[in-house]
C-alpha cells in the first residue's frame, strides 16, 4: 500500500472538529519506501517520522536538502553512539528517555542547539519499554532543561497495548501542566482520536497512511 491522501484528509477534518490545540500529524515513514514518501511529498506532506538513523539518512537526507520546509523526528530509541549522526539529519527527537542519551545531546550542544525534544514517560511502568517512570518527570525535566540546557519542548509516549489509553494519556496531559510543558506527543494510528481529545498536539501516524511495513529499498 502506498501513502494514502484520502486517509491523510480524514485525520485532519477530525483534528479541525475537536483539537482544542493545533495538533501536528507526524507522517511516519519508517519500513516503507521511498516511491511512497515520494507519493506523500507530492500530496503536500512535509512533516515525516523515522525509527532508525540509518534508514533516515538513506531516504531524507537529499529530500531535506531538495524540500527546506521539511521537518524530520525521530521517533523510536537512539543508541548513543549515534546520537551525532541523528543530529545532522533529525529536526526534533521524541524518544529522549535516560540520562546518558542526555549527556550525549549535551555533549554535542553546538548540534543540539537548534533542535527540539520531547522526553520519553513509560506512563505504563512497563520493563520492556524505555522511558522515565512518571514520578521521576518533574525531576528529569530539570535537569534537562536547567543543568543540561536542553530545548526540551514536551513529553511522548506509548500506553500499554491491552490498556485503555484514556488513562494514560489524561495521566500525561497533568504531566505536561505540571512541568510547564506545552506538547504532547501522544496517539498513533489506532488510538490518535482519544489522544487528541486528551490534549495531544502531536501525533504519529503510519499504519493508518501506509499499510502494513514492508522495506525501505526502493
């Protein structure tokens, strides 16, 4: 399946109905190939997701240069090893969940500078999932934002699969209130409608505009 402009117009005649805030659908392109990201340029998306440095630099990085209104996540986990490497192609990073992968944001600042990020919560406190347990936000935000003076913009995350999501994402929306945060990145193909109804201003979609993964080969 290849992108699919229809299903596109559909999220946003939801949001323009009930986002009480602006909310930004994060195209996610991650698996697929380029002939599709190429198919959803030419509908007019210039906001994409991916999961892997590698995969994203492969794809995007004579897009960026090509589309300068273009603007890249990431929005899977990032070893640190790589954490330069996904500076110079990402725009915002939504996966910012432990310290170490904050030193190294800090560590490469002059890169960082310009960049926006969004702290991980494992809102489920679940151990096969990465993320600051929700007690400990307020503190990580801290010391992010003032010790390591990083942008941080706002908090992600991905409720637990057999939960009701309600919950969890009215759970992060205090979050946010609480540390003064104004974004959410919160709701994905099968849960975006509860997560914009629940304050989410970014959303990540893949599955719903893309179909089911395949490669990212073209």
């Amino acid at each position: 399946m290849t992108f699919s402009n229809h299903k596109y117009k559909e999220i946003q005649s939801f949001i323009k109905n009930n986002a009480e805030n602006i909310v930004k659908t994060i195209v996610i392109s991650k698996s697929h190939p380029f002939s599709s990201v190429q198919k959803a340029i030419n509908s007019g998306i210039r906001v994409f997701g991916e999961n892997k440095v590698q995969e994203a630099i492969y794809k995007f990085s004579k897009l960026k240069v090509k589309y300068e209104d273009m603007e890249l996540h990431l929005t899977g986990s990032l070893q640190t090893n790589k954490t330069k490497d996904a500076l110079n192609i990402f725009d915002v990073f939504h996966t910012l969940d432990r310290e170490k992968l904050a030193l190294q944001f800090n560590k490469y600042f002059i890169h960082a500078s310009s960049k926006k990020f969004f702290i991980q919560v494992n809102i489920g406190k679940e151990n096969n999932k990465s993320g600051i347990w929700p007690e400990q936000t307020n503190d990580f935000v801290n010391y992010c934002l003032y010790e390591l003076k990083l942008p941080i913009i706002g908090l992600m995350c991905i409720p637990p699969i057999d939960d009701d999501p309600q919950q969890h994402f009215s759970t992060m929306n205090d979050l946010a209130l609480k540390n003064n945060l104004n974004f959410l990145s919160m709701g994905m193909s099968s849960d975006y409608k509860c997560a914009i109804l629940n304050g989410a201003t970014h959303i990540r979609i893949g599955t719903l505009l893309f179909g089911s993964r395949t490669t990212y080969e073209s």
